[in-house]
C-alpha cells in the first residue's frame, strides 16, 4: 500500500468516526483527540527510525554496510510498514491535514485541551534536544557542559560537593581526632555525666532491711517493702519534705517482702511474700485478690492449681497487664491470668517446670520477663539458669489428666492451664550448685543476661554461647536473697548492690556497685549505709533507688541530679511542711472533761493545775538522788508483805498462816514438830486403834561410858 493511499485509509476512518458522533450528539471527542494525537506521534517515531538508519546512527557505532542486493551482517531484516522510498511528510502538511479533519467535525470539536499546549511544548523541547548526528530523542535532564581542555580550573564544571582544601605541602591535612578522643576519655573519667548523684535523700521508716522495691512507669508512685513484713506506698505529686508514705499495708504478718512489680498501665502492683499465695493491689493499696494455693501433697507440680511452697521472686509483664509471673521454692514459674483473678478454677494460666540433672526437688530463687515479654528466665538451686518461651503451642502442653481404670472410670481431672518443661535455653553450672541466684536480668536486645548468686559473683552471658560467661566479677558479698541485679536506662551500664563484711553492717560498708557493659569492668562505686540489696535506675526520671538497711532499721536512699533528673523526688523535695503557730486554736469543751484521780498509776492522769509527775521532778534532778539505789521494802514477802493494805487477798493468806507472824517460813520445823508431842501421848486415840498391839517395844541405846571405865 502506498503513502497516499494509506493517508486515504486514515481520512476515511476519520470522517466515519465523524458522522458517528454527530449521530450520537457529539459525544466523545476526547477519544477522537487521543486518536489524532497518536496518529501524530507514530509518524515523528517513523520519521526518527529512517533518519536514523539513513545516516548510519552514532559515529561510535557506525555498522558495516553490504553491497547492494545482500544481507548486512549484524542487522536483522527491517520491518517495512510504508514505502520507505517516499518521503516522510513534513509538519506543515500533518498540521493541514488535521485542519482539514477538524474541519469536517462537528463544531467546537478538536479543541485545545486543558494541558495540550503544555504537552505540545513538552514534546517540542524533546525533539529540539536531538542532535544533527544523531535522530534518537534524548530523554530526561540535559547533560551538563563538559570541561574544555584549555580550562584550567576543572573543578569548577564537576557536580556535588567539593573536595577539602590541600594543604601547602600537596597533601591533606589529617583531622584533629586526638583532641576529640582526649575529650571523650574526660568525660569517661568524670563519672556524675552518666550516674546522678549529686544530692541524697533518705526516706526512712521500715525497721528492717528494705528488700524490694519498684517505681511506676510515670514515675508518680513508689512501693517499698521489706522484711519488717510492711509495704509503703509514696506518691511524689502529694508528698513533702517529710518524705512520708500516704500508706502502709501489712500483705502477710509473719513473712517478709522478697518482690514487688507495678504493672504496665500503672493501675496495680504485684506483692510476692514468703507465703505461698502472691497478692495483687489497686494504685491506693487496697487488696483486689490473691492466687490460689495448691496442694502440697501432689507430687507432679503441673497438677497443682497455685505454688505450694514459699514464693520467691515475681514479675509482672513488660508489655501484656493481664499476665503475671511468680517463682517458688517449690521448683516452679507460674504466670497468671489477671481475667480470672478471683475466678473459682482459678488464675493460673501456665506451669513451668525446670528441666532437673537429677530426680530430686530444687527450688526457684528469681525469675524475670525479657524487655519485649518473649522470654521468661530463672535462676535454680541447681546452680543452672533455664530460659523459657513466654508463649508459643509448640512449648506449652494442656495438663489436662484423664485416669480411666477398668472397669469403670475412677478418677477424671480437668485442668484447664498449660505447662513447659523443656526449656529453650539452659546454662548449666551457671553458678554453684546449693547457692541462691538471687537475680537475673536481660539487657534491652535480650541476648545479653545477668545473673547474681549469693556466693558473692556477678556473671555476664550471651545466651547465644552459654557455654562459658563474658565476665565473672567476683568479691561481691550479700547475704540477702533478694540482692537485685540490673541495666541501666541508655543500656550501657549494669549494676548491683554490695552487702556490708558481717557484722560490720553499722560502719556503713555497704555500696553500688556500677560496671561498663561494654568494657566489662568496674566503673563506679557508691558507699551506703548497711547493706544495699536492691537497686533500681529509672529511666524517666534519671534517679537511683537503693533499698538498705539491716536487721535494725531499713531506709530507701535517692540519688538524684538537679540538672539531669526530672520530676520524681524533684517534686517533694522544695515542698516545706507547715510550721506550727502559736496562733493556731483548737475548740475544747472543758465541761465534757472527767478527772479521775483515784485511777491506777497507768491511766492516772495529772490534776488541773498540777504539774505531771508531781513530786518526782524534783529528786530527778538531783544528780545525787538519782544514783542511790532503791532501799528493800521491809517485811516478808517484798512488797506484798511489806504493804499494810487491806487487799482480800492479803487478808486469806494471813489467817492462813502464809504471811504476818503465822508464816511457816519464820519458823523451824523440829520445834513445830515436837509441838504436838505431849498431845499425842495424852491423847492416843490417834493411832492407838491402828498400832496398839503392833507396836514395837522401844530399846534405847545404851552409854559406852561403862565399857570405857573397864
């Protein structure tokens, strides 16, 4: 077909379109446009790919050409689709044919479109971009102008940044990093950068060593217990400087506090105590519930709906507030369902059972979540640490029992809980076997893991190689199984607390103890008063936490910054207490008042206008009086029988011979035997019925004066 009839062909097709339009109303004439416009398109490209095959392309890339008549080597055949002959039309022609087709459409059809002279000059400057030499359309951004050989300064042609001044000598000048690394090891060596202990506070009231402790997210609230059997809960936003706990609850008297954990919504804490069955309690303190108890005649633990031993140590979890962790000294980890609390079958919601080297029965001393509550850790008596999944089907089995015995069903056993009892992880002969891990911590990735035993180490693992500890820090005393263990909030210190040498508790021996993570060695140690046994770095506010004490008094000290802490302890600090007034006045009925001077001297009571103590003041100050000894009260019997009252009882025991002159203790007992020997013989009715015939004839010895004489 050749170049006039397939222009023909086109026309045809177009004045057909046309009259289906203006039969249709002149609908569509966006699809006519698209029509023309790649109409247009596909002859510029036409054009192009003869320009291009005519002039032989790149001169870089100019192919072999063959005589005429053959094949030319490397080139496939060319696929004709006009005369290649005829000559390509030029644009003024195009442009007047599309005239004369608008022409023959309905009116106001072939308009300009919103954006069509925008894209004609799109097209215009892409086809101006081509070179003479070359017919390919070059896309994109223009290149940028190359350097000229005669330039002398080339780099000012070349993209992006500039390279750093040379120096007079030619070559580089090498950065000053020595006097930035000298500036870092200045602020290694000042340790106040990193730990906040410019100022101290103590809040003092426990009576014996305070072993747990735990703060709020927020930093708002503080629980503290100890093993004084109390738990005191302070509030930083109402607290003044007296530093006073707005209450105090006794969970168990009788059992010290060994762990206390806040859950993640602030909403309630967790209270384990040696007794077998944790508690849970609101923000304010009040009891919501405790664990069930189980059955300490149950050999297999996993049957047992609740410890049933002394707990130990407890969590709860990081993320999830309705999942709780506890461990026993029955060799158990229990985690709970906060849904069920107070639920009739109970809310138990997992048993973990440590993989044990031998039959017998070991105990679990400290349990702990990683940060992301994926895996659960604990320390055994066994000397080994065990990491558990928190969940997952393919570690956790039902403990559901079913015992069927013929020939009929005798027992059946629902338990509606799950139990692990191969852990995925285990660091044998962690520490030694017998000692308490009295803690166990991950860092924030949960591949490094701390572990405190209370043979005085402090032992550092990746649980990706357990077969051996990063570190071991030995000489670290405590005698406390709660000593606590722990990383610091930007995860490059870890620390613990040190135990006073014993019985030197009182010269304040006891420290913190900060070591570098990456270092792995000793960066800092603080000096406390007594033992330090639990630690605790917040990252919120940036404060330290030490519970110390001994078995005389117990205290939590604050470590604290006024420039890198926050809020917290900051607080209650500058609060003043309300100094009392003289003019203060409190309305007193004096009529509704009772005097009883006749009252026991506990309750007796001084009389208006009479001074307490009347009548003793005065010897009280007298340094000589003061040293003389009490003078005996006279009379027989102390100060009962010395009084001349006339109590009933007093009056029974002297007609009874007990006390006064009748006291059979005055008297010597022969002569009060020999009283009632004239009686007898006068009047032996007494035994002469009984002994008259058998009674011996007395024979009376004889004087060896006689013999002597001989």
């Amino acid at each position: 077909m050749s170049n006039d009839e397939d222009k023909s062909a086109r026309l045809r097709a177009m004045r057909n379109v046309a009259h289906r339009m203006d039969a249709s109303g002149g609908a569509g004439g966006s699809e006519l446009q698209a029509l023309l416009d790649r109409q247009k398109r596909a002859q510029a490209a036409q054009a192009t790919k003869s320009d291009f095959y005519q002039q032989g392309g790149p001169a870089s890339k100019k192919l072999r050409t063959a005589p005429e008549g053959q094949r030319q080597e490397g080139r496939p055949e060319p696929i004709i689709l006009g005369n290649p002959a005829a000559p390509a039309a030029t644009a003024a022609e195009e442009d007047d044919e599309d005239a004369a087709i608008r022409a023959m459409l309905p009116g106001g059809f072939g308009g300009v479109k919103p954006g069509a002279v925008r894209a004609a000059a799109e097209r215009e400057r892409v086809l101006a971009t081509q070179g003479k030499g070359s017919a390919r359309a070059m896309e994109g951004p223009a290149r940028p102008p190359q350097p000229s050989a005669n330039d002398d300064d080339a780099t000012a042609q070349m993209s992006g940044p500039q390279r750093p001044l040379a120096s007079k000598g030619g070559k580089d000048e090498p950065e000053d990093d020595e006097d930035e690394e000298e500036e870092e090891e200045d602020l290694g060596e000042d340790d106040d950068d990193f730990l906040p202990i410019a100022n101290e506070v103590a809040m003092e009231g426990h009576k014996k060593v305070v072993s747990a402790m735990d703060l709020e997210h927020t930093g708002s609230r503080l629980i503290t217990g100890s093993h004084d059997y109390g738990v005191k809960i302070y509030d930083f936003n109402g607290m003044k400087r007296d530093m006073r706990p707005f209450r105090e609850i006794v969970p168990n008297d009788g059992y010290p506090v060994h762990a206390l954990s806040w859950s993640p919504s602030g909403d309630q804490f967790l209270v384990v105590t040696g007794y077998p069955q944790p508690k849970i309690y609101d923000r304010d303190g009040r009891e919501l519930g405790e664990f069930n108890k189980g059955d300490m005649y149950i050999r297999d633990l996993k049957n047992t709906k609740g410890h049933c031993s002394p707990c130990t140590s407890g969590q709860w979890h990081p993320i999830d507030k309705t999942s709780v962790l506890t461990a026993g000294a029955d060799g158990s980890m229990r985690m709970w369902d906060m849904n069920y609390l107070g639920h009739v079958r109970g809310a138990q919601k997992s048993v973990i059972k440590p993989l044990l080297a031998k039959p017998g029965r070991v105990q679990v001393t400290s349990c702990c979540y990683s940060p992301d509550g994926g895996m659960v850790a604990g320390g055994v008596t066994d000397g080994s640490i065990q990491l558990f999944p928190a969940s997952g089907p393919g570690s956790y089995r039902s403990a559901s029992v079913g015992l069927v015995l013929p020939p009929s069903a005798q027992c059946h056993s629902d338990n509606h809980w799950n139990y692990a009892s191969r852990p995925q992880q285990t660091i044998k002969g962690a520490h030694p076997p017998g000692d308490s891990v009295t803690s166990v911590a991950f860092a924030r990735d949960g591949n490094i893991l701390l572990s405190r035993c209370a043979d005085g180490t402090l032992k550092v693992w990746d649980v990706r190689k357990p077969q051996r500890p990063l570190k071991t820090f030995e000489d670290l005393e405590t005698t406390h199984e709660e000593t606590k263990v722990g990383f610091s909030p930007n995860d490059s210190f870890f620390f613990t607390g040190v135990d006073a040498p014993r019985s030197c508790s009182d010269k304040g021996d006891g420290a913190l103890v900060i070591f570098s993570k990456e270092k792995l060695e000793m960066v800092r140690k603080v000096g406390t008063p007594g033992n330090c046994v639990t630690v605790m770095w917040h990252h919120r506010l940036n404060q330290v936490f030490l519970g110390c004490g001994d078995h005389k008094s117990g205290a939590t000290r604050v470590l604290y910054d006024d420039k890198r802490s926050t809020r917290g302890l900051l607080v209650c600090v500058g609060r003043k207490i309300r100094p009392k007034s003289n003019a203060d006045f409190v309305s007193i009925n004096m009529d509704n008042l009772s005097h009883t001077p006749h009252a026991l001297p506990m309750f007796k009571e001084p009389m208006p206008g009479q001074a307490p103590n009347h009548g003793k003041v005065r010897p009280r100050k007298d340094p000589i009086a003061t040293k003389i000894p009490q003078i005996p009260t006279p009379g027989v019997g102390g100060a009962l029988g010395g009084t001349g009252g006339t109590l009933l009882t007093q009056l029974i025991m002297k007609d009874n011979g007990m006390i006064g002159d009748k006291n059979w203790r005055l008297q010597d007992p022969r002569e009060a035997i020999l009283r009632h020997a004239k009686d007898a013989e006068e009047n032996p009715w007494r035994t002469q019925n009984a002994y008259a015939k058998t009674q011996p004839v007395p024979i009376w010895h004889e004087s060896d004066d006689e013999e002597e004489e001989d």
